[in-house]
C-alpha cells in the first residue's frame, strides 16, 4: 500500500474554501484511481502566500502549486499518470489553466 500525501500552495484569496474541499477530494480519487489499491486517504496541506507576495510577469500570481509525494516510490509511467490525472482534475474544479499550474509528484 502506497502512503501519499499532498501540499498544494498558491496567492491567498485564490481559491475558496469550498473549492479547497474539492481539489483535496479530487487529489485523493486521482490517487485511488491510478495507483488501482485502496490507499489512505491521502493528507493534503493548502498554503497561501499573502497578499501582496507572489508575482508573476508584474501581476499577482494565480499558479498553483500541487506537490506530492509518494513513499516507496512509483514507476515514472505511474507518476506521469497521477500528474496528468491532477492537472485535468485541478483545471476543471478550480478554472485555472495548464499556466497556472505545477505539478509534481516525487518519491518520500
């Protein structure tokens, strides 16, 4: 059994917390999903940089970061998969675009 856990940051005020809720439970059926096992739920940890931090090209950020981490480790065809999985997952609950995402999923 596959122990995984997220840490997702991005700018404060970015997404809600509904919408928090949502990408916590997308990231746990993408887990279960593509690694076919039951695995825990995995703990997923938001952080927000302030307001007023964070910039890209002179605006304030709207990336997301989503970085995993899987103990035991995962074939890179596996860990492509999950990465795909969360991008089409994240994107569609949170409206962001491909830009406004990175994803990374490496071995604890």
């Amino acid at each position: 059994m596959s122990k995984v856990s997220f840490s997702c940051t991005m700018q404060e005020g970015q997404v809600g917390e509904d919408t928090r809720a949502l990408l916590a439970d997308g990231l746990r059926r993408v887990t279960r999903e593509v690694l076919g096992e039951q695995t825990d739920d995995p703990p997923v940890q938001f952080s927000d940089i302030p307001s007023g931090f964070g910039f890209r090209g002179g605006e304030p950020s709207t990336t997301s970061l989503v970085r995993g981490s899987v103990v035991g480790g995962v074939t890179q065809e596996v860990r492509e998969e999950i990465m795909r999985g969360i991008c089409d997952m994240w994107m569609e609950i949170s409206g962001c675009t491909v830009d406004e995402l990175v994803v990374s999923v490496r071995d604890a």
